[in-house]
C-alpha cells in the first residue's frame, strides 16, 4: 500500500490527512479483530463493512484494498472507498447503500473543501479519490470528487449550501462526455451556475497536476466554458455543423428539443427561463424573442411516446409504479436496463437476449423498449436526451432511478454474464415446452 501511494507522489502529509488506511489480503480480518472485541456483527452489516454468506456466516467486504474514509460535514465516517491493490476486476470498490450512506449523496472531501469553497466562491468537482487528494496538496482546497458517479441533483443540491458555482473537471473519455450530458440537468434542476473544463486527452486530474503543477491545472480551470455551451459544441461536432446551412439548423433543432424536455418537466420556474434564453441567445446567436417562442413550441409539440412505442398505449403514466411479479426473468430484465442506461455500449452483448416486450410492468416494459430502439440507432445515446422522449416527469424520474441503482451496483459485465445464463436457461424451458405442446 505503501509503494501505490509513492507512485502517485501522495505525500505522507496527504495520506495522514485524509486518513488512508489498508484492508489486508483476508476474508475474515475485520471480523476476527471485531469478535475479539465483542462488537456485535450486526451493526458491521449495517455498516456495509461485512457481508452474510448465502451458506451461513459472514465475510469482509473490502479485501487487499486501499482505503479512503468518506466523511460527512458532520465529520462522521458514513462509508469507504477502496481501490484494489491485486488484480480484481473491480478497481473501486464503495461501501454499498447504507442508513448513513448512498454515494449519489455524498462527496469525498466536502468536510474540509465546504470551508474552503466560501473562501473560493466555487467547489472543483473531479471523479477520483487521488485526483481530489492531489488537488488539495496542490493548493485547490475546494476539491471534492463524486464516488463513481456523475454529478446528480442530491450533489447540488449539497453544493448550493456553501456556494452557486462549480467546475467540473472529468476525464477527456466518454465518461466524461456523459457526465457533462448530465451535468446539465443538474444545472437547470439546481440553479447552480456549472462549468465544464476539459483536460487534454489521456490525462486525469491526478497525471496533470503532476505534470503541469499548479500554474497549468489552474489555466485548466480558467478555461472552463458553461454547460450550456458546452452541450452546444458537443451537439454542433455530432453533427459536424458549420456556422450556417443544414448541419447548424439540425444541430439547434436537437438542443433546443433536449433543452424543451427539461423545461417541459416544470424544473424552470419564468426567472430560470429568463436566464436561460438569454444564455442561448449568445451561444446560438439567435434573438432571444425566437428562442423562447422555439422552445416554448417545442415544448407543447412533445408528445408522451416512447422512442420505441408502437401507439403508446403501454406509456400511460397510471401504470407508473405497477409492481407485477417479479420473477428472475423479469429481474434479469430490469437489470440489464441498469447496466444499458449506464454502459450502453454492452448492447451488443445483450441484444440477442433483451426482449423488452417480455417485461411484464408497463412502465418498465416502454422504458425498454424506447432504450431498444436508441441503442440500435446510429446515433449516440445520451441520457438526458433519452429522458426526454419521455414528457411525464414519473418517467424521468424512473429512468433516473434505474440508472442510480445500475450506478451502485456496478460490476456491468459481470450483471451482463450472469443474466445471460438466466434468459437462456428460460429461453431452453419454454421452448421445451412448446415442443412438448405441439406434440400433444
């Protein structure tokens, strides 16, 4: 543990600090100190420190980890992070959802980077727990970092107590690009005035302070450009758009309609909508008069269909909710919907056995089937976009909750190779049976 530390140049100080610890090579470590002190197993369970075998007894959640406490405003140790330190496919590793702990609500380093970020007038948000560590040695005390997840409304919600701007500082891959999509709707649920600076490609905050020092990462910062605008260059390079003709006007319809949906949800209240227009109006080079008539258009045209309805008839928002039984089909199905919401990109690996039809809630049964349709498209797939085929905000908010509950489980391939088995052994069963029908 001692050498990964060095070789990420975290000084002692640092490591002190933030109170990095080990969990050893054992499946039985922590309960044996914890039996030899008569502290009731129980509450390790609850704590997400140990876990029960399906045989009887019990088992150490972090093994051959380094170990990063996540501490609450309250200085409470509420959860851990531990970064494996042998060969598990699961690099990270976080403490699952607990009554003191869900990582979509808190922040690593927010007990010390609060008080700073008054100071500041801003919080840094980065993704890893060395990038927030080396942020800090560096000098950037307003550092926090998410806990494998993107920022979520709970974060700004968080953040909007000690200030009303950030700067989000992800990696230059395709998370990145996806925590930008949903750094959006994070800024114009929250209020929060949300910056996005980029770092040069193959970087992370960690490499770059190292080899930049403290000069280049605050240039980094300084260039950050807003949301808005930053969704606007994504959307123009999708679409390869000039300054005029086709490629722009696609470009400006697919933002606005993005934007529409959320405006169409009601989490903009006039004076939000105000700003906002106002905003695009610069970004878009567009009267602002045009805009809001655009989008307030848009908004009234947005009808309540699934991408892959056929009549929309299983879209009715009543059926919101509807708990049909859940057998380990339908479990597996909803399962692979997590995953897809989060890694897309496992589609291909899924797709012969994704039968979105099968599912037997309504609500859930659309979701799939609109995912279905976006994921064989050639466009790229795009959260927020996603959502905004859906006009009821019950979808909005049941597709947030799938991709939350896919995001804490984590392990995608692993989810992906175990239904797998699953939806085959079914497939196997039912096809039997017909056979045995049709010879009857």
């Amino acid at each position: 543990v001692r050498k990964y530390v060095a070789d990420r140049k975290i000084s002692g100080e640092s490591a002190k600090s933030f109170g990095l610890g080990l969990a050893v090579d054992s499946y039985d470590s922590l309960i044996r100190q914890a039996s030899a002190s008569n502290v009731d197993f129980k509450l390790l369970v609850a704590a997400g420190l140990i876990k029960e075998r399906p045989s009887g007894g019990y088992y150490d959640t972090f093994r051959h980890r380094l170990m990063f406490p996540i501490i609450d405003v309250n200085q409470r140790i509420v959860g851990f992070g531990g970064r494996t330190l042998g060969g598990d496919p699961a690099k990270y590793l976080n403490t699952p959802a607990t009554a003191l702990f869900d990582k979509g609500s808190h922040l690593f380093g927010l007990d010390r980077a609060r008080r700073e970020a008054e100071k500041a007038g801003r919080i840094v948000v980065v993704e890893g727990y060395t990038d927030c560590i080396m942020a800090h040695q560096f000098g950037f005390t307003e550092c926090v970092a998410t806990l494998g997840t993107a920022l979520t409304e709970a974060h700004a919600r968080i953040i909007r107590r000690y200030t009303d701007r950030v700067i989000l500082l992800f990696d230059s891959d395709q998370a990145g690009r996806l925590a930008a999509d949903r750094a959006l709707s994070a800024t114009l649920t929250s209020g929060l005035d949300v910056e996005l600076a980029k770092l040069p490609e193959g970087k992370d905050p960690c490499d770059y302070l190292l080899s930049a020092g403290k000069t280049g990462f605050d240039s980094v910062l300084k260039a950050g450009v807003g949301a808005l605008e930053f969704k606007w260059r994504q959307v123009t390079h999708e679409y390869n758009a000039s300054n005029s003709g086709p490629g722009r006007r696609r470009a400006i319809e697919a933002y606005l309609q993005q934007l529409s949906s959320w405006v169409g949800h009601g989490v903009i209240d006039p004076i939000q909508m105000g700003l906002l227009v106002n905003q695009l109006s610069k970004i878009l080079s567009m009267p602002p008069e045009d805009l809001h008539r655009q989008l307030k258009w848009m908004t009234k045209r947005s009808q309540f269909r699934s991408p892959g309805s056929r009549g929309a008839k299983n879209n009715d928002p009543g059926a919101m909710g509807h708990k049909s039984k859940r057998n380990a089909e339908q479990v597996a199905l909803e399962q692979i919907i997590e995953v897809l919401l989060n890694k897309p990109e496992l589609y291909s690996a899924i797709e012969e056995y994704f039968d979105p039809s099968a599912i037997t809630d309504p609500a859930l049964s659309a979701v799939g089937s609109g995912l279905q349709e976006a994921l064989k498209s050639d466009r790229p797939f795009r959260l927020d976009e996603f959502i905004g085929h859906f006009e009821s905000a019950d979808y909005g908010r049941l597709i947030t909750d799938l991709q939350a509950r896919g995001e804490r489980r984590g392990g995608y391939e692993a989810v992906i190779e175990g239904v797998i088995p699953c939806l085959e052994s079914i497939g196997q069963t039912r096809r039997a049976a017909s056979t045995a029908e049709e010879i009857r």
